[in-house]
C-alpha cells in the first residue's frame, strides 16, 4: 500500500497537462498522492488554477503572481487576484510569490514591490504564502521577515538554499518544500537541510511539469512521482514513508487549513 501524500505545488492547469489530464490524477491517486495544490503564476493562470480546483476533488488552488510577471502586477491585477482568493474556500494559499534573480525576468525592484503587495494580500486573506526564490536567498528573507511571515505562514517552495538559509526559514516559521532535486546526484546541500529540518516542519512538491526526479529527468514531471521525491526525504530521515509520508501531507493540511481529510 502507498502512503498518502500531498503534492504542495504543481501546475496542472497548465497546457502541458491539458490533453491527458484524467490519466495524470489517476496515476497520482494510485500513488497515494491524495492532495494537490495547483498553483497560479498569473492572474488568467490563476483563474485557471481555480477552475481545475474547483472540478477535483482533493485538488486545491493557490493565486499569485509569479516573480516573472512581476511586471504586470497593476494594482487591476491585484485587485482581480484579491478577489478570486476570496471567492472560493478551494484557494487555501497565495502564491506563488517571491523574487527569481537568476531568470531576472521582470526587474528586481519591481520584483520586491509585488512580492511585498501580495503578502500583505495574504495577510488580509488570512491564507499562507508560497514562496519562490531563486539567487535571491538574501533579499527574500529580508522581505519575509519585514512583512512579518511567521503571523501569514507559509512554505519555502523547491528549497534551493543551504543549512544556515533553512535554518532561518525555520526561525521564520516556515515549512520547507523538497521538489525532485533532492534526488539528484549533486544534491549537495540538500540532504543536511533534510536532516536538520524537523519532521513537523518538512513538505514534498512536484512542481510538475518541471524539475521531475531522477529516474525521469528529461521528462515531463507529474504527481505519480511524487513517491520517489518523498521516499527520498523519508531515507535521509531515517523514518519509513509510510510514517513521513501522512504526516508531511498532515503538515500542509494543516498550514492550508484544510479540513478534508
Ligand atoms: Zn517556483
Ligand atoms: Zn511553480
């Protein structure tokens, strides 16, 4: 039998998902993967998101806008994106936010100003913040801690970071999301991150469609695999999946203050 998990950051109203999608959500079901969260990037993409939520069960929705569009957050945007998260009990998060200086794909002061906005936004919500961060470990700790995370809560997505960052984000209160890299070979600091975060505080993603884990590498990524990232982290844990896998998914039910279970 497979332990049930919950994959806390996916993107599977996204067009890669768009022509098998009923095949995707079976697979991640037969996989025990009970939970998804599907995560906005912009405003359309997070109406999207929400539309996908709203048809699955066990499917949930976060809306953000992603350090990318970063310039295209007008305060329309924002209103818009305030309003679809607080239209439906199936958005349980804000996201994904935060600050990306390694693509540098809207400018990084107009990064830091969207990143800030939206977490006051999650603040009024009253809904946890998912963070992205990229080359810009620094500046996005220095902004979470200003904006007061630890009272907004929320998850440190495809933690990127080495020991001191995630020990920071733990004084933060944040929970930390491992994604499939910390399946690869030259995972370097990610198996001392594991190992030093309590189990309490530890999350899986696939972030799917990207960064799959390394029996798949090259393909496209999907919730069926979120075992392998899973079983991975429960090995460094020393813990069997079975145990970590249901209370990892029982610390995002939670954090999400989702009821269902
Ligand atoms: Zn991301
Ligand atoms: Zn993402």
């Amino acid at each position: 039998m497979s332990a049930v998990l919950f994959d806390t950051h996916a993107h599977l109203h996204f067009q890669e998902f768009a022509a098998d999608l009923a095949g995707v959500l079976e697979r991640a079901r037969d996989a025990g993967v009970r939970f998804m969260l599907t995560i906005g990037t912009d405003v359309a993409d997070s109406r999207a998101a929400l539309a996908l939520a709203e048809a699955h069960p066990g499917l949930y929705a976060a809306v953000g806008i992603h350090p990318h569009d970063a310039a295209d957050a007008d305060d329309a945007a924002l209103e818009e994106l305030e309003r679809l998260a607080a239209a439906s009990p199936k958005v349980v998060a804000v996201g994904e936010i935060g600050l990306d200086f390694y693509r540098n794909l809207s400018p990084r002061e107009t990064q830091k100003r969207v990143f800030r906005r939206q977490l006051a936004m999650a603040r009024r919500l009253e809904k946890p913040a998912l963070i992205h961060c990229r080359e810009a470990h620094a500046e996005t700790l220095e902004i979470l801690q200003e904006e007061g995370i630890g009272e907004i809560g929320g998850i440190m997505h495809c933690f990127s970071g080495d020991a001191a960052i995630a020990r920071r984000c733990l004084d933060l209160g944040l929970l930390i999301s491992l994604a499939g890299p910390v399946t690869y070979p030259n995972a370097r600091k990610l198996p001392e991150v594991v190992r030093l975060t309590p189990a309490d505080r530890l999350v899986v993603e696939t972030d799917c469609p990207f960064l799959p884990p390394q029996p798949y590498r090259g393909k496209r990524n999907e919730p069926a695999y979120l075992p392998i990232t899973a079983a991975r982290v429960a090995e460094l844990k020393g813990q069997p999946l079975e145990e970590l896998g249901p209370l990892m998914a029982e610390n995002a039910l939670s954090l999400l203050r989702i009821a269902e279970q």
